[in-house]
C-alpha cells in the first residue's frame, strides 16, 4: 500500500512506448510485431495439435464401433462329428 502511494506521488512525465507514442517502423515496434506473430505461430501449433488428436480419437472410434456392429454367421456351428448322429 505505502509502495502504490509513493509511486503515485512521484512527480515526472510518463514515457509512451515508440508503439503507443506512434512510430511504428521503430525497432521496438518490430520486435512487438514478431513477439505477437510468434506467439501466434505457438497458439496455432497447439490448437493444431488438439484437433488433429481429436480427429485421430474419432476415427478411431468410428473404426471400433464399426468392427463391434459386424453381425456373425447367423447359421449354427456344426462341431466334427456331429453330422453323423
């Protein structure tokens, strides 16, 4: 609380950043531009990553359900020997 106070009570001019002061071919405003397109790059790597795994999980699922629903041969099993009785 005491600190917030004496940076209140500090008399001075606030600096802008070259950004927000309006030069956008400065440096600074480059960096800021790459840190964002890089951040971006890292966002979209991941939510790639998700949905190609959601994706893998679905087809998967299709495939079990699929091999679950084969109906079997409906006529009975005839065991060696049985044929003869």
């Amino acid at each position: 609380m005491g600190l917030a106070i004496v940076a209140g009570a500090r008399l001075g001019t606030a600096h802008a950043c070259a950004t927000c002061f309006g030069a956008s071919d400065s440096a600074m405003a480059q960096g800021m531009n790459a840190g964002i397109l890089s951040l971006l790059g890292v966002i979209g790597f991941v939510l790639l990553g998700i949905a190609s795994f959601s994706i893998i999980l679905a087809v998967r699922s299709a495939r079990s359900s699929a091999a679950a629903r084969v109906v079997p041969d409906p006529r009975p099993v005839e065991w060696a020997g049985t044929r003869n009785r």
